[in-house]
C-alpha cells in the first residue's frame, strides 16, 4: 500500500514561490497521537516521495495540481461507493485511507494518507498514516477530521497487498 504519497513542494518551493492554494476554508482537527498507521499489509508496495520544483513565475505547484486535477476528480467521482463500503463494513483486513493536502502557516503542503476511523455524514474522521517531510505541526498518528470536498484520492488496502482506488497515487507512479 502507499503510505507516503507526499508531494513536499514546501521544502522545494517555500522560498522560491507564493501559493495559489490557500488552505482549506474550515480548519481541520488535529490531535496528536502515536498510533501505528504503517502498511496494512506486509505485501503492500513501497511509496516514494514525489517533489515538484520550478521558477516563482511558472508556479509549479499550480501547474502539479491541474496536472492531477483529472485524477482527483475520477477518485471523488468513486469515492461514494468506497464510503458505502466501508459504512457497510469492509472485508476482514481490509483498510480505507483518504489522501489530503496539509498546509502549514509557511504555506509547505503534503499531500498525505489519513487511515480512516470513522465517518459521519460527509465528515472523515482518521489518523494520519504517511511519514511527514515537508509541514510542521502534523506527525503521522495524529487525529486528522476532514470533510469530504477536501479529499484528493481514496483506497482500500487488502491482505495481500493489493489496493482499490488510489487515482492519484498510481498517476503519480507514472511521473519517474
């Protein structure tokens, strides 16, 4: 499974451009915890971080997010059947993540998986799974809620390693 799906443009950008992309309207929750959220799965496939760079005046984050913006929208298109199928109960060892975008007061980003715990509504409510690189103020077991327009991607891991969904993060495999 992809635990570290980042895209640390904070660490590659922070001085060299301004955002476009201001953080999401209502600020998320965030708890600090230590749970262990790696792989549900011993067979799951390593993540590599993905880093974006360029000149201020070409906005490379910008450009990423609409290169991705097709990706994104096919895996909110999917998501309520993957939201009934967890609400409904999932296979034995099976485990849905969300992908979000965290920001920090420098204007870093990452993009990052949540292991969901519960949903309510269109409310996510999780832990966050992914190694942090590039934000301040996250750690990975930390409380994370969101709501729903804020997702990016979905999947559920299996057992043996597989996954269903991830839009996003296969997209992003393509990129090396």
């Amino acid at each position: 499974m992809r635990i570290r799906r980042a895209l640390p443009l904070g660490l590659v950008l922070c001085a060299a451009c301004a955002s476009s992309t201001p953080p999401p309207a209502e600020a998320p929750s965030v708890q600090s915890g230590n749970a262990p959220l790696g792989p549900s799965s011993p067979h799951a496939p390593k993540d590599r971080v993905v880093a974006v760079s360029g000149p201020a005046d070409e906005n490379p984050r910008a450009k990423m997010f609409e290169l991705l913006a097709p990706h994104v929208a096919q895996a909110k298109a999917t998501y309520p059947q993957a939201k009934q199928r967890y609400l409904a109960g999932l296979a034995r060892g099976e485990t849905l993540f969300v992908t979000v975008r965290l920001f920090d007061p420098a204007d870093h980003f990452e993009q990052v998986f949540i292991r969901v715990d519960h949903i309510e509504g269109t409310r996510i409510e999780g832990r966050i799974a992914s190694e942090i690189v590039a934000v301040q103020g996250y750690h990975s077991g930390d409380h994370y809620a969101l709501n729903e327009p804020d997702l990016v991607d979905w999947l559920i891991s299996k057992p043996d390693g597989s996954e269903e969904g991830n839009y996003v993060g296969k997209f992003m495999d393509t990129l090396h």
